[in-house]
C-alpha cells in the first residue's frame, strides 16, 4: 500500500458533475484556476464495468494535468482510498450559482 496523498474533486463540467481523483492538486498560475495532475482511475479488471468512469478514463485518456476555473469546483477531499471516479446528471432545477471572480485592482499611486 502506498502512502501518496489522494485528493477526491467534484467540479460542475457542462451541466455535470465530474467527480475524480488526483494525486495533486494546485493553485494555477492563471489566477482563478485550479490545475488537477495525476488522475487516478480504477484499474481492477472486474467483470462489472461502471460506464461514466469508462467515459472518464476516455475523456482524461493522455490528459497530463486539466485546468478547472475555481468557481467550477464543488468540493476537494483528502481522501484515504480511492473510490469510483464517476459523471453525475445534474436533475431538477440545480445550477452553478454565478459568482464573480475577484481582480485586483489598479493603483493610481
């Protein structure tokens, strides 16, 4: 077993809600933007086949880092062990509330 830091993100994607797991995860140096590097997926070879994690291997498949706006994500978890990476449909009338980003401002002086 190893003793790598795991992260659990859940971020809004086109009326979705992405769900993955990195093994880091930064502050970017584009202000505003969260970079997710070394996503992990479930590699057991299970019979059973979860078909949104499929989508999600495909989708990061030769993906190095993705860069995700901040007001994009939902929540970021240290986690213990890895679950199921996974695409859930946002249903009912749920939308990413909009909230303006900070820019600081010019000095004059």
């Amino acid at each position: 077993m190893t003793n790598e830091t795991l992260y659990r993100v859940r971020f809004f994607s086109e009326d979705k809600i992405y769900e993955v797991y990195a093994r880091d995860v930064l502050q970017g140096e584009l202000y505003g933007f969260v970079i997710l590097s070394e996503l992990v997926f479930d590699t057991n070879t299970t019979v059973v086949v979860d078909p949104s994690e499929e989508k999600l291997k495909s989708e990061f498949s030769g993906v190095r880092q993705t860069i995700v706006p901040m007001h994009s994500i939902i929540r970021i978890d240290e986690v213990e062990k890895q679950g199921t990476a996974k695409i859930t449909e946002i249903s009912g009338n749920v939308a990413q509330f909009p909230s303006p980003v900070y820019t600081p401002g010019r000095s004059d002086t």
